[in-house]
C-alpha cells in the first residue's frame, strides 16, 4: 500500500490519506481538488509545470504545490515512519547523555550522521558485537562507541542504547574540531561538502554509504544504485567499523580537546507510551480543558546559518514554557533543547506553575520524539488529544513552530501541518518575495480554504508571543478558560 502510494501511475485514492487523515481534512483537501495520485506523480508534474513555458498560473501552481505537500506528509514522513517501525520497531523511553561533552576519550569513536536507519543498525550491531569490541581492544582502544549527527542518531538513540546525540548537521563541523572523532559515517542529508575539509585537518576517516550523497575525498562503502548489494549490508558494516578501529591506530598523534559539559536528556516519546503514560489521550485533553497545558506546539526544523545558531529555537522555547505551552520536538531544532536541559525532567524549572503542575516532576517540559520523520508521532497524539476533547484539529489550541528552518523539508513540514488547519511560525522569511501573490497566498489567503496560515516574525520574543496570543484565541472559541 505503501508502495502504491509513492508510485502509481494513474489516478486512484491514496490509501495512506484514506486510511489516517480525519475525514473532515479529506473533505477540504477533495474540495480543493489537491488529493494527490502518488508522490511520484506529483513531484513529476511538479517539475512539467515549471518547465520553460508550461504553466504560467500562480494559482495552478499553488494547487500543485499543496498536492505534492499533501505527498510529501503522507509518503516522505508517515509512511516512512510506519516502514522504518514496521522493521525497526517503534522504539521505547530513553535517558541519553547529549551534547559534545559526551565524547570519551580512549576509545573508537564512530559518529553516524543523516537518515538512513538500514545501514546504522548494522553498524551499530556489528560494533558493540564481542568480536569487533575485542578487535577495537587490541589496537589500544578501551572499545566502541558510538554517535549521532542529525536524524540517524535521534532514530538509533530510542532503538540502542549508548549511541550518543551530539549535534544538528549545522553544528557538525564543531563536533569534528574537538579531534575526538576516528570515523565519520554519512548516509544522506543535510551532510555538507565542507565537512571534508575539517575532517582532514583531524584525520578522522569520512566514509559514504549512499549512491545519492556523495563527498569528494571520502571512501565509499555503499548499496550500489539498484541496491542490487543489499544483501550485502552485514560486509558493508564489518568493513565500516573495522576502517573505524583502523582509524583509531592511525590517529594516536591528534590532539583532542573535548568540552567540559553534558547533559542528561529524556528521549523516546511516541504515541504509544504517552497513551501508556495517561491512560489514553483523555488526560491530556482534560488537562488543555483545565488550563494546566495551555497550549502544545510542535517545534521542529533544520538550523539557518543566517540566524545566530540556535538561537531563536531557544528563545521562542522560553516563552511558551512560561506561559504554560507543552513543547513537542524532533529534527535538527531539537538539539538546542536536548543541549541546554529542556528535555530533562529539571526543565521543569523553565516552565511556568501551571505546566509544572501537570508535569509533576515526572516528565520534561519538552517532550523529544525523536528525528525528522516522527512529526508522524506528534500528529498522531495531536489527533489523538483532539478526538478525546470531540474536537476538529484545526480548532485545538495547537501550534507548529520552524523558527530557523532553511530548507525544502523546513517549507515542507510546516506546510503538512497547514493542511491540518494548523499555523506555522517562524523566524526567518521564506525566499519567496519575488512573488507577491504567493507570499499572499502563504501568509493570509490559506485561512479561509485550510484554516491555517504561515506567520513570520524575526523576532523570537514577539513570535512566541504570537503563538500564545493565538493559541489563547482558540481557546477561546472552544470556550476553555
């Protein structure tokens, strides 16, 4: 079914949004005429329209926008969620050690970095093995251990234990400048170019495993185009991890200097142990009706190089955690949180005394549900919130913030949740200002058909402010106090 939906080539439902969407958001999409034939299909079309001389109307091409949105929320993310738990299961609660204070001394440091799970479960497996542990002890090493930069980790971390969060992809070259690294392992995304060149200053070995992300100088161990060599993945991580150990030995000479500072965070968070936690979304829905949870925002999104790193994700996190809003988060924006104690039960402390109420020392104000794609896991108890209150989810006390996104997955996540009738806001503008009917269209005119708009405000403050004004407003159509 799965499948079907990512690649069908004539017009048929789309059995993902026939299956989960609520009815009510199938009905607006149907009437929009946006529900999509397959994703395939639609970035295919997508590129047609804008060929030279194709489709010269903003509007066509705005509808063609939101079909390929809708595909992208349906087949990019929930989809790949449910394949990556249908074989890797759905992963459990985890206390992890976080930022790059975490790095240990003495041992074969391998860090996974992008958003493949296939290949790092086989990494990770094979290297904490006795076999490849005894190997990485009689090169001088104390063992295996092993890291995350982006989504692979924040997947692995919930499914393995010890594999250590360290930082976003924007912050990768920080983590390679400590000199504690031996091996790199990139799959795909957000893995930039530069990082080679930091690399090399460390002589830490850059290994790629994707025919799709490549980096110029790095040694290539992959699924080849037709994954014809899947079956090959065991060999592939055998001969990763022993170039990691190899690494080790060769690196004796590499002053490390690693910063004095970690944290612990609470990780792990999904739909299923959060029902488990409450008894079912009922709870959660008595405590939004009470005022304990004033409002809940999902707060996701790469970083922007041209903001002060990290920054505003910080920034807005404070101020809707005094005003009592429950954070969700995943992705790059939530390694500022899982770095600075939001995601531990002591940011309880950041949070204002009715949410500390309903946190009861027990849980943190922030709740991490893990890499890119587990947005699927904060829809999904969104959704289920709003069917235990007898709600719409467009007319939850909800929000969606990406105050530093920089990318197509940044436009892409916060336009999902529009199409839920669900507002997105953020701190950076997004590179459309040569098209005032589109930055029209964006920030006002999808009010009246999804019931959600994109807000931009360069400030955080006044963008957090923005957020709990609104979320007030919905409250008050709800008639909760």
């Amino acid at each position: 079914m799965l499948l079907a939906d990512l690649s069908r080539p004539t017009p048929d439902d789309y059995e993902t949004i026939k299956a989960l969407a609520p009815k009510e958001r199938q009905e607006v999409w149907q009437k929009l005429g946006i529900l999509p034939i397959s994703a395939y299909n639609e970035v295919f079309d997508a590129y047609h329209r804008t060929g030279v001389g194709t489709d010269g109307d903003w509007q066509s091409i705005m509808r063609q926008f939101l079909r390929c949105g809708l595909a992208f929320c349906f087949t990019g993310v929930v989809a790949s969620n449910i394949g990556t738990d249908a074989m890797f299961g759905i992963g459990h609660r985890a206390t992890s050690k976080v930022n790059i204070g975490a790095l240990k001394k003495g041992y074969v440091n391998i860090a996974v970095h992008g958003h493949l799970p296939t290949l790092v479960s086989e990494i990770v497996r094979i290297g904490r093995s006795e076999e490849f542990q005894k190997k990485a002890r009689a090169a001088g090493a104390k063992g295996i251990q092993f890291y995350g930069i982006c989504c692979s980790c924040l997947a692995a971390m919930y499914r393995y234990e010890g594999v250590i969060p360290l930082s976003n992809a924007v912050g990768a070259e920080l983590v390679l400048g400590t000199g504690a690294l031996d091996l790199w392992v990139a799959d795909v995304q957000d893995v930039y170019p530069s990082i080679m060149d930091v690399a090399r200053c460390f002589k830490t070995t850059v290994v790629t495993t994707s025919d799709s992300a490549r980096l110029p100088g790095a040694e290539h161990y992959a699924y080849d185009h037709h994954h014809s060599n899947v079956e090959d993945t065991e060999k592939i991580a055998r001969k990763i991890v022993t170039r990691g150990i190899e690494s080790f030995a060769a690196r004796r000479d590499v002053p490390v200097f690693i910063p004095a500072y970690e944290v612990t965070a609470d990780v792990g968070f999904n739909a299923e142990n959060i029902a488990e936690e409450f008894g079912g979304f009922g709870a959660l829905a008595d405590a939004l009706r009470r005022g304990e949870i004033r409002g809940i925002v999902n707060m996701v999104g790469c970083s922007n190089p041209r903001v002060v790193y990290e920054r505003a994700v910080v920034d807005v996190a404070d101020e809707l955690l005094k005003n009592d809003i429950l954070i969700f988060t995943n992705g790059c924006a939530s390694f500022p949180l899982l770095k600075l104690g939001y995601c531990s039960k002591a940011g309880a402390a950041k949070a204002g005394a009715h949410l500390q109420q309903f946190l009861g020392g027990k849980l943190p104000p922030v709740w991490h549900m893990g890499e890119c794609i587990d947005n699927t896991r904060a829809s999904t108890v969104f959704g289920g919130i709003a069917q235990a209150a007898g709600q719409a989810i467009k007319d939850m006390p909800y929000a969606f913030a990406s105050p530093e996104w920089s990318n197509e997955k940044g436009l892409d996540a916060s336009l999902a949740f529009r199409l839920f009738g669900i507002d997105s806001y953020h701190c950076v503008e997004p590179p459309v200002q040569g098209a005032p009917n589109v930055e029209r269209f964006l920030k006002h005119d999808t009010k009246e058909t999804l019931g959600a708009v994109m807000v931009v405000n360069t400030d955080p403050k006044a963008l957090a402010q923005q957020i709990v004004h609104d979320i007030d407003a919905a409250r008050a159509a709800l008639g909760w106090a």
